[in-house]
C-alpha cells in the first residue's frame, strides 16, 4: 500500500483509525476539509482525526492553520457540538493567499458512564445499556470482578479503590457516575472520591446516582455531611437512584437507572403522562 501512487497520503490510515475508534468506543473529533479556494495545502475531502490524548491521525494541511483547527477540535471534544471552521491563509493562518473550510465533528458521542462496583446490577447496567449512547468504565476494587468480564467494545474496567479513583476519571468529565460496591460504608468512600475529584476535571458530572434503600441511602449521604462535603454538593447525589419501574431483576433496577440518566441528560427530570402531568418518578431504590 505505501508505494501505491494512486493513494491520497494519509486519507487511508485516516479511515481505517476512524473505524477502529468506532469499534473500540475511542473518542476523538474527525476534521475534513469541505471548503478549498485558490491555493491551499489540502484539497475538500482531506481529513485528519485529533484523539483524545492528543495524537493526531492525518493532516489538514499544517502549520498556524492546523493549529486553529487543534483549537476548535478542542471546543468539539468538550461540548460534543460539531462546528464549521473557516480559515484565511491569506494572513490569519498562513501565506498560501487561499481560503479553506473545515467541518469539525466528534468522533463518538457516547456520554461516558462510570459504574463503580461489579456485580450483578453494575454488569447489568453495561449490558443494558450497550446500545444505549453511553460508554462504560466498570471501577471495582476486586480484580477477580473484572477478570471474567467478556470483551465488549463500550465496556472498559479499571480495578481501583477509593484512593486511586481520581486517576480514572480524566475522560469522564460532564458524564453519568454509579455508585454500586460492595457495602455501604465502601460507598461512602467511593462516594466522597468521586465528589472531590470533580473539582479536577473540566465539567462536572451531569449525573450522580448512589443505589440503595432510602434509609441506607440517607446514611450515606450523612456520614458524607460529616466528612465536611458541601451540602449543595450532596444534593446532587440521586438517591435512591432510578426510576419506580416496578422493577426486581438485576436488569429490570439497571434499566430504571439507565432511564433516569438519560431524562437528566436530556432535560428531562420528570415523566408525564399524555395530558403533560407530573409523575413521581424517583422513589425507593433497594440494594440487590
């Protein structure tokens, strides 16, 4: 392939990285050129991936240009909202005396969930939720947890207590957090890690859910108060998470979280029926 002549340079390594981050559920924005008057480095269809980590996949043509477009990629990656970028080379962005415009759009748009325990109602949620638009980071502190887990592309896992929480959490920023361990003191402290590294991270988290009864779930939330966490701070936690479904299964608690989340995310806080009445919608939550 690389002494193909027929090749464009770059455009194939482009696509097949894009397709590899769909599959893998990598984020990253996508830049292709849509626009090209007079002389300009790269001509409309030339495209260049800016992944998360910084790295560049291909090129839209270098230099001052090219870094206005690092810059707008950043707004994208940050707030999910596709832009056009308009670029001058006639001074602004270079010397070439032409003009190119550039579509910026992100690669994936799946909002991030970090599920912070294992078990049953945490492997449910992943499970559910795969074709939903979310990505998951499955967080226990037993490997023997995450061990068997099959492959699943969405589906991350990162074996971390309360302590080592906070190095976990740079791609979550703006996303949906569980906390679902192993007992209820461990909540507290998975609870109050995850709080306090919110402060760290560029946006902070569209939706903090604790399962448990109503009863455990204000023990938590109190000892939390006496650890000194704001209380404008804990009256973001949901809980007791999910919706009233009804619901027993480990399944049918994930699903009434899973839709919680997204009316949050969506603005949608309340359900109503067809005459646009309120219905309850957050209510008991048990431990499975």
């Amino acid at each position: 392939m690389a002494d193909d002549p027929w090749r464009t340079p770059c455009e194939g390594d482009v696509l097949l990285e894009l397709a590899d981050m769909v599959r893998e559920q990598r984020a990253g924005v996508l830049a292709t050129v849509v626009g090209a008057e007079r002389s300009v480095p790269r001509q409309p269809g030339a495209k260049m991936i800016v992944h998360a980590d910084g790295r560049l996949t291909g090129s839209v043509g270098g230099g001052r240009a090219e870094a206005h477009v690092l810059e707008q990629a950043a707004l994208v990656a940050g707030d999910g909202v596709c832009r056009t970028v308009a670029i001058d080379l006639d001074g602004g962005h270079g010397v070439c005396g032409g003009r190119m415009t550039v579509f910026l759009e992100p690669v994936l748009r799946a909002v991030p969930f970090v599920v912070i325990g294992a078990g049953h109602v945490g492997r449910a949620l992943a499970t559910v939720g795969r074709t939903l638009p979310f990505r998951f980071l499955l967080v226990d502190d037993r490997p023997r947890m995450l061990a068997d887990l099959p492959p699943s592309a969405g589906v991350g896992t990162a074996v971390s207590g309360p302590a080592g929480l906070a190095g976990h959490l740079a791609g979550a920023a703006g996303g949906a957090v569980l906390v679902a361990s192993r007992g209820h003191e461990l909540d507290a402290d998975y609870l109050e890690a995850l709080l306090r590294a919110e402060s760290s991270l560029p946006r902070p988290f569209a939706f903090v859910g604790l399962l448990g009864s109503r009863a455990k779930s204000a023990r938590t939330l109190g000892e939390l108060r006496r650890r000194g966490l704001a209380p404008e701070t804990l009256a973001r936690v949901r809980a007791p998470v999910g919706l009233d479904l009804g619901d027993e299964t480990p399944a049918e608690i994930a699903l009434s979280v899973l839709a919680e989340a997204l009316a949050v995310l969506r603005g949608r806080d309340l359900l109503r029926d067809a005459g646009g009445a309120e219905l309850g919608v957050r209510l008991r939550r048990r431990r499975p």
